[in-house]
C-alpha cells in the first residue's frame, strides 16, 4: 500500500496527495464507452499458427521456458518482431483514431514480419492486440470508439514467429494529457524497468515486486495484484507467475535463461475492478485510471536482459539510454 491519501504530495505543493496529483478531479476521464467490435482479421495461410489456434486447447501452464543457444536466438527474434509491431503501433496513436484502427496497424506489422498476433483466437480473444483505455485496467478490445484529447491508452502486443512468443506493451498519452496522467505513466515505466533491474539469477522473483511496489509507493500509487507478468517462450503463458506484489506465497526462483514477462498495472484510485460483458475488458470500479508497460526479459548470469527491443536496442517501452537493465 502506498502513502495515505492525506499524506503531504510528493511533489512539495503542501497540498494532501488527494488534493493533488491523486487529485479524482485531475485524473478522471469521462467514462470509457465499449464500442462495437468488427470481424477478426484474416491471417495470411503461410505464416504458422500457435496450437491452439489450430486445436482449439489451450494447454495448462506448463515448466518454465528456460532457453539457450538456438531457442534463445529464436526467443530473440519473436520478441524483437514484438517490439517492431509495438513501435508501429503506438505511433499511430491519435485524437480521433480508434482501436480498431490499431489493431489494423498492428495486425499489418504482424504479418508483414511473418507473425501470427498470439492473442488472436486464444481463448477466442477476437482481436490482434489489447487496447485499454483510461479506466480499463486490462484485456480491452479494440473497437469503434475513437480515442480522444487527454485520454491514455496501453496497446498490448504478442508476436508469435519461429515457434515463441514475445510479448510487450506501453502505455501512451493521446494529444494533450493532464500532467497528473503523465506522471502516473512515467511512473508505471519507472516501475517496470525498475522490477527488471533487480532480478538476480539464484534470488527470488519477488525482488521484482520488491522494486515495483518501492517505486509505485512513492507516488502514492497501487500496484495490481491480481495480474502478474508469466513465463513465456514456446508457450504464450507458462509458468512462473511473476507476482507484481509482495507475497509469501511466491517460491519462484530467478535462473539463467528463464524468459518470462515483466508487466505491473499501477492504479491511482481503489483495487476494486469488474470484467465487462464482453468477457474481457476489466474496468476499474471507482473510474480512476491505470497504466501498464510490459517487457519480455531473459534472466542472465548477472541480472535481466531486456528482449523486446528494436535493433538500435531502444523500444516504445523505454527512451534510448535506459532500456538495459544494469547487469550484477
Ligand atoms: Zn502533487
């Protein structure tokens, strides 16, 4: 739990964090409308199908992917066509473009790269990628409603290409955000890149929630606890559960090669969230908005090692310079 909310701001106003930049006034959008949802896009035949797409089953969680030598360099390569779909993406972010119109960017960038979108027919999830807006904590589907001035919306995208997945996201401002938004997104990267930083090959996974709870803490924010980041490599989702926040329960350990996703939904009002009728869309109950970024990492011998980036090594995720989480 982070500060009370009469706690002074950390930002020195003197102001009570409700007063300021947990302030329901400064941070609440109008309420997200689900729209309607078109037809899922076709997939060109030659690019291959994750199994379940083509069995219809999706397999419990199985051991954890650790990888090396040509798996590893496979695993790379999915995770930078992940971040290649990401960047394309939330560049065509705009006032006035709707979801859908990203999952039409996105579904491009997919298969022009040989990708199948992994969350495409997964549980018969109807879409390329997850957008979620504002109040959205998660899993929204993109649909006909254009995004507007002021709101924030996380794309989330899983690129399936010689046999793994790579999967990241980023949260983004559209037009001109409240400077309230833009600190509760740098903070959700912050914590992001912060949780990666501190993973320890021989050393707990909660080191990761360690450092994303400290972060979020600090600016009076919550941290999601119902979600976590997941192991990933041949499958989509695979055991461990990378927990987010702090738990007695978690026994996982970090070792080399180990690829899983660190992904923390920071919330700035109550924990409380329901799912939509869609079956999906998990929309937070009081209306305060949340935020979301997401790196596919392998553990090293010395730390973490960020795979969802581009080939100049940067990613939508993080600016250049700090994407590398520092290694021992
Ligand atoms: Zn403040």
């Amino acid at each position: 739990m982070g500060p009370s909310r009469n706690a002074p701001c950390w930002c020195g106003s003197g102001k009570k964090l409700k007063r300021c930049h947990l302030d329901r006034a400064r941070l609440v959008r109008p309420a997200v409308r689900i729209g309607a949802v078109r037809p899922e896009r076709a997939v060109p035949e030659g690019i291959a199908r994750p199994h379940y797409v083509l069995d219809g089953t999706v397999w419990p969680p199985p051991e954890a992917q650790v990888l090396s030598g040509e798996a590893l360099e496979r695993m790379r390569h999915a995770c930078r066509v992940a971040a290649e779909v990401l960047a394309e993406t939330v560049a065509a972010v705009g006032v006035g473009v709707t979801t859908d119109e990203l999952d039409a960017v996105a579904h491009e960038a997919y298969v022009t790269r040989g990708a199948y979108p992994s969350t495409l027919g997964y549980h018969d999830y109807p879409k390329s990628i997850c957008t979620s807006v504002n109040e959205v904590l998660c899993h929204g589907i993109p649909d006909d409603r254009p995004l507007q001035d002021g709101d924030i919306v996380n794309v989330d995208v899983t690129a399936f290409v010689d046999g793994m997945h790579g999967d990241t996201s980023a949260t983004v401002g559209v037009g001109t955000i409240a400077p309230e938004l833009a600190v509760l997104i740098d903070t959700t990267r912050d914590a992001t890149l912060a949780g990666i930083a501190n993973i320890r090959p021989g050393e707990p996974m909660q080191r990761v929630a360690e450092a994303v709870t400290s972060v979020a803490k600090d600016r009076g924010y919550g941290v999601v606890s119902e979600y976590g980041g997941h192991g990933i490599g041949e499958v989509f989702h695979a055991d461990p559960h990378i927990h987010h926040t702090i738990t007695s329960r978690d026994r996982a350990v970090a070792v080399p090669g180990l690829c899983l996703t660190v992904e923390p939904m920071l919330r700035t009002g109550a924990p409380r969230f329901t799912t939509a009728d869609d079956g999906w869309t998990e929309v937070l109950d009081d209306g305060m908005p949340s935020a979301q970024f997401e790196h596919t990492v392998v553990v090293t011998g010395t730390g973490a090692e960020i795979l969802t980036v581009l080939a100049d090594g940067t990613s939508a995720v993080s600016p250049a310079g700090s994407v590398h989480a520092p290694a021992g």
